[in-house]
C-alpha cells in the first residue's frame, strides 16, 4: 500500500507537470483524426487472420493524430494487449507495427486482442509513445470492452515507452514484456558520446562538436589511426593497441566482459561513429545527444592512453530535461515498476547495449522492487535478434505470472561475475537458432534442456 500511494503521487504530479506540453503546438487546429503537420500516414489495410477456422476483426484508423491497429480474435478472451514500436527515424510518414516474432499470430491464437500505435510524432519521442498507446487503450474500451487485463510490450525505443508507462500510470497494465528496450533512459545517449570521445582522444582527432563532414572526415581517419577500418564481424583482428583499448573500454560500457562482446564489437563500431555525426534538428526528439555527458565518466582500462586524463569532458546541454521527472521527449524511467514485467536483451547488442538491463535492474533493486522484474539474456549481438521461441517463451512465462503462476526464471544480469561466465545468456537463448544470424559470434551453448 505505501508503494501504490507513492506511485499514485509521484506519477500524479509528473503528469500534471507534462500536460501543458504533451500535444505539439498547434494541434488544436488540426482535425483529431488528422496528422500533425509535417506528417503523413501510411497503414495499408491489415489482412485479418484466421483463429479457429473464423476471421479476426481488424480496426484501423487515426486518433489523436496517431494511426492505429486494432485486432480482435473471434473468441476473444477479454485481454488485451498494447504494442509499442520502436524508433522510426527522422521521416515524416508515420506507420504501424504489428506485434513482431511471430507474436502476432501467437496472441491472437491464445485469445488476445492486440492494439498498436504509430505515435504522433516520429524522431526519438519517448513522450509521444507513453501517451498515444495510453491513449489507444482508452480507445480500445469504447469502441469494444473494457479489457479484464491489459499488457504492454514492445522493443527498442518501445522498451523505454514501456518502462515510463508503468510510472506515468501507476497500474494501468498488468504485465510487461520489454524487448531490446532503453530501459536505462538518457544514458544511452552518455554511451554514444562515450563511444565517439573516447575514439577520438586515442586517435588524436578532436572533432566535437561533430563538423558536418564528421562521418566522412574524421572518422575515417579515426578508423585507420586505430586499426578499425579492416575489422568485420567475424574476421582477423586488424586492431592495434588503440584500437584494443576502444574495445576494452566499449566492452566495460555497454555491460562488462560476457560472451560474445569482443566479437560483437566488430558489428556495431562503424554504426557508433555514425551516431555521432551532427544532430539535424533542435528538440530532444531530433538532437538527443543534448541529455548526453562523460564530465563524472571513469573509462577502463586506462592504458596505455591515460584517457581519464585526456579526453574531452562534455557537460549535459540541456540539464533541465535530463534530471526532470516530467514526461519529456526522452523522460527518465526511476526504476519503479508497477507491473510484473519480463524483459529479453541481446548480451551483444551495442545500439542499446546490455547495460540498459543492468541500469534498471540496479533501480528496481534499490527501491526493493526486484519481485516485479524477471530479466533475461539471448547470445545475440544485432539490435532486437530474437527468435519466436524466445520472444514467445518470454511471453508464455509472463502470461502466467500475471495470471497467478510463480514468478518465472531470469537471469543475474547485475552480477557481474555471473554475466562473464563463458555460459551466460544459454539458459534463455534458443538453440535451434544457431548459428543463424549473428549468433555464430558466440560459442555454442552446451547441450541439453535450458534452463
């Protein structure tokens, strides 16, 4: 109960402090059942599928100047569950995901209605997110029923719209399932600014603030200086001394020594630098390397550059929107959950790194919340490399948690000598998925049942 009245508070208060801001400028004169300008929409109608011989129903509109996708099994079961997309981009048509992993098919053959937003608002708008699938949901209970329960889930950018949504309303959902999700909020914007100043200072190219031509200037040039320009995923280690260092010291900042990290780091260390190039627009949702800062940052290994000492520091542009607790563009999550939630991260994944799951973990455990959050690693490096064995094994597990089953297996993501062991992340990782993909990086799991 003193948990329930704190959220109940703490979330009433953030809300208050966010609705003079929540709808752009401007939307009053736009149609609800329009985009906002510059946007347009493209969602094509959605084939029904079939559940038990019978059609499903599929509603499609606009609301609140969000497209939507509604889909309702011929024998629904009175549970819904809300999907949140991840990042779409810069562009300005705004479009729909159905659940993805063959999730789709999964629920609506178990009985699940599913509802999904575009958003809003494209770009990184976290706010736009949290908001519009709130919105939907309430949708959804006039134009059917009011769900018995209602879930959320979603990757990437969705894991932090995820992660906001059970703060910003306080027990609204009954289940999570976060997958590749920015659930360690503005600091995946301090591991970019790492990854690019750290690059920098051992190279001996300063170039930040990023020059327009950062990507086809600098970085070249970064790359020669340390060894990366001939490095590929799955290839000889063409990196030297400075360049072995920037591993090391990715590695340690996206989630410390684990299987697969140093093979992992060949697959994302072109796409960093291409973070760091100059931002295109002011808001948060365009530029959000604003929230991002090193100045407190002690980088490891420090040698054989004494980088703690050499690089540049670079304070948080906009610091009232990195320690508000208000629902920005990019809010913070508090690692408050009100939900059961189970979350699925790739141990290899450098785009949103592992170290998202071990921030919320470490949040979720100091406001001695650990009993709501189940976390679990596959040996994956791409961003969101998951097969529908282990997105719909997460599922399954949490279903039944929610609907009053034990409280399901994770793994020890915030125990550091646990995620360096040599068989971290085999437990939940599906076997039959080896070594497609980017899988082959890591060693094979041994033989036998998970788990």
């Amino acid at each position: 109960m003193r948990l329930r009245r704190f959220m109940s508070l703490t979330a009433g208060a953030a809300i208050a402090l966010s609705l003079g801001t929540a709808v752009p400028s401007g939307a009053a004169s736009v149609p609800d059942d329009r985009p906002l300008p510059p946007y347009t929409i493209s969602n094509p109608p959605l084939p029904p599928l079939t559940a038990g011989g019978e059609p499903t129903t599929v509603r499609q509109g606009v609301f609140h100047h969000a497209a939507y996708d509604i889909e309702i099994p011929p024998h629904w079961n009175g549970e819904l569950v809300m999907w949140a997309h991840g990042y779409r981009g810069l562009g300005t048509v705004l479009t729909v995901d159905p659940p993805a992993f063959g999730l789709r098919q999964k629920l609506i053959g178990e009985g699940y209605a599913w509802a999904a937003s575009s958003y809003a608002d494209n770009g990184y708008d976290v706010r736009a997110g949290v908001v519009g699938t709130h919105d939907l949901a309430d949708l959804f209970s006039r134009l059917e029923h009011r769900p018995r329960r209602t879930f959320i889930a979603g990757v990437s950018m969705g894991g932090q719209v995820i992660g906001r949504s059970l703060e910003q309303y306080p027990y609204r959902y009954s289940g999570a399932l976060p997958m590749c999700g920015v659930l360690g909020d503005n600091r995946l914007f301090d591991f970019f600014l790492d990854y690019n100043l750290v690059a920098q200072d051992l190279a001996g190219v300063r170039a930040y603030p990023p020059p327009a031509d950062y990507t086809t200037n600098a970085v070249p040039r970064i790359e020669h200086a340390l060894g990366l320009d001939g490095l590929k995923p799955g290839g000889p280690d063409t990196t030297n001394t400075l360049g072995n260092q920037l591993r090391a010291i990715t590695v340690n900042r996206s989630g410390g020594p684990r299987p697969g990290a140093d093979a992992s780091f060949a697959v994302w260390k072109d796409f960093l630098f291409g973070l760091g190039a100059a931002p295109t627009g002011t808001s948060l949702a365009e530029d959000p390397g604003q929230l991002a800062t090193n100045t407190q940052t002690a980088y490891t290994p420090n040698a054989p550059v004494d980088v703690n000492a050499t690089v540049q520091r670079v304070p948080v542009a906009d610091p009232a929107d990195r320690y508000s607790p208000r629902l920005s563009q990019i809010p913070r999550i508090f690692g408050l959950p009100t939900a059961k939630t189970v979350t699925l991260h790739g141990l290899g994944d450098m785009f949103v790194p592992f170290s998202m799951e071990q921030i919320y973990g470490s949040e979720v455990a100091r406001h001695h919340l650990s009993g709501l959050v189940v976390q679990r690693a596959v040996r994956s490096a791409q961003h969101c490399e998951f097969s529908p064995g282990e997105a719909g094994q997460a599922w399954d597990d949490l279903a039944r948690w929610v609907h009053g089953g034990a409280r399901p297996a994770g793994d020890p993501v915030t125990d550091p000598a646990a995620v360096a062991r040599p068989d971290f992340g085999c437990r939940f990782t599906d076997r039959s998925a080896y070594p497609s993909g980017t899988r082959g990086l890591f060693p094979a799991c041994p033989a036998g049942p998970r788990g």
